[in-house]
C-alpha cells in the first residue's frame, strides 16, 4: 500500500524531553521532518535538537501557561512557515487512592493533559486551515477506553482528550485535517519511573510493559497513512497486560 512521505513537513511535539515524546522526535527526523521540541525542561530537549541537528530546534514552555499554544504555533510558522504535524504529547501521570491525592495536584494534572492539549490544538488549527491540511494527534492511553480504578483523575482526563478527538475530527472534515490518538497500554519509561535500561528490557522480555520507541512507531505508521485513511484510535498494549 502507498504511504505518505513525512519528508520537510514541520512537527510540533509536546513533552519532547523523554520518553514517547523523545522517541517520536528521533523518528520524524529521520523521516525528514523539521521538529519543533517542546517541554518543561530546557536542558533534555536542548540536548535532543542538538543530537538531531539541523531537523530540530527546541523550545522551552508549560502547558499549563495559556500563553504557550499562541507562541508555539508563532514561533514553529516564524521558523519554518508552515505547521503540518501535532503531537499533543505532554502529560503528568498521579495514581493511587483519589481521597489520599490532593486537589491541587489533580488540577494541575487536569491543566496539563486536558488543557494544555486543547490549547495547542487551537493554536496550530488556523494555520492548518489555511493550508488545508495537516495531522492532530494526541497520546492518550489505555485509560482513555477503560476506566482504571487506581488512576481514576488520570483515567478521566484521558477520557476527556479520546471525546475531543472524536468531537474535533468530525467537525474538521471539511479542511483535510486528521485527528487521531495513540493509546498505549503501561510503557517502561519516565513518566511510569522506569529508567533503568536492564528494568526496561525485563518488562519487555516478560511482554509487561513497551518501550517507548514501540509507541513512536505506531505514531508514524498513522502519519504515514494515505491522506484519505485516519486511523482514529490506535489502541496498543503489552501483551500480557491484564486491560
């Protein structure tokens, strides 16, 4: 089947410091894509533009600061003049017993993964309207499609992000725009503490977890689809995950 070459189209990634964010950025480089790496921490994705080079250049913002949709989308069309690809991708993870949390940090998770995401979508969408084309797609997760009861603030805001995906998808039919979500299962990264090399791979071997590059690749395979194929949920997870 025909795929669709990602050569000189401009992404946006958010939360491009590690994990699925940093692998996802690895590939589109090496598919041609420009790269715009977004994140809290200055030094992690100021490390990656330079380990891609001249595919990528990085910018340091929060998601919870309304300004950072408007000056993401400004800057990536300042730069390279047009915005083919988003990657909502940033997010903060809290587990555990909701009346054992705190509502503050519930919130903030909420500005994050719900907010943030709506934000840099809106911003990048002007632009894409005006070039009748482009590709929004949000990480989501497992939790998006099943309420997990150990992560219940988590859970609800990835079920939050799967309705604004399937609601936005439909009402930009018109304007050549795809919308989509990768949903993995429990992935052997950061954002779950899972660092170690030897700790992924042991994950890996007992089919518990999947790295993080195994979710890039879905990402591509879902921006490399013909132009007239959205995949609208790509739901992925470890084999032996119990969901």
């Amino acid at each position: 089947m025909d795929t669709t070459s990602l050569a000189d189209k401009v992404a946006i990634i958010t939360g491009a410091s590690s994990g699925i964010g940093a692998a996802t950025a690895r590939l589109l480089a090496a598919e041609g894509c420009r790269v715009m790496l977004t994140a809290r921490s200055q030094a992690k994705i100021e490390a990656l533009a330079d380990e891609l080079g001249t595919a990528a250049c990085a910018f340091t913002a929060d998601l919870t600061d309304p300004a950072t949709g408007p000056r993401l989308a400004e800057c990536a069309l300042g730069m390279f003049g047009r915005i083919d690809i988003l990657l909502a991708n940033a997010g903060i993870y809290i587990p555990g017993e909701f009346t054992e949390g705190h509502p503050d940090d519930y919130a903030t998770l909420i500005d994050t993964n719900v907010t943030g995401v709506m934000r840099c979508i809106h911003a990048v969408l002007p632009a894409m309207r005006d070039q009748h084309s482009g590709d929004i797609l949000i990480t989501s997760s497992i939790s998006g499609h099943v309420d997990i009861h150990w992560e219940p603030v988590y859970s609800a805001s990835k079920h939050a992000v799967e309705s604004l995906a399937h609601t936005l998808r439909r009402q930009l039919l018109g304007d050549n725009i795809r919308v989509g979500t990768v949903a993995p299962g429990m992935v052997a990264n950061e954002l779950w503490g899972i660092t170690e090399e030897a700790a992924i791979a042991r994950h890996v071997a007992e089919h518990t977890a999947l790295r993080s590059v195994d979710v890039a690749r879905a990402i591509v395979f879902m921006l490399t689809q013909p132009p007239h194929i959205t995949i609208r949920d790509l739901v992925m997870v470890p084999q032996r995950q119990d969901l």
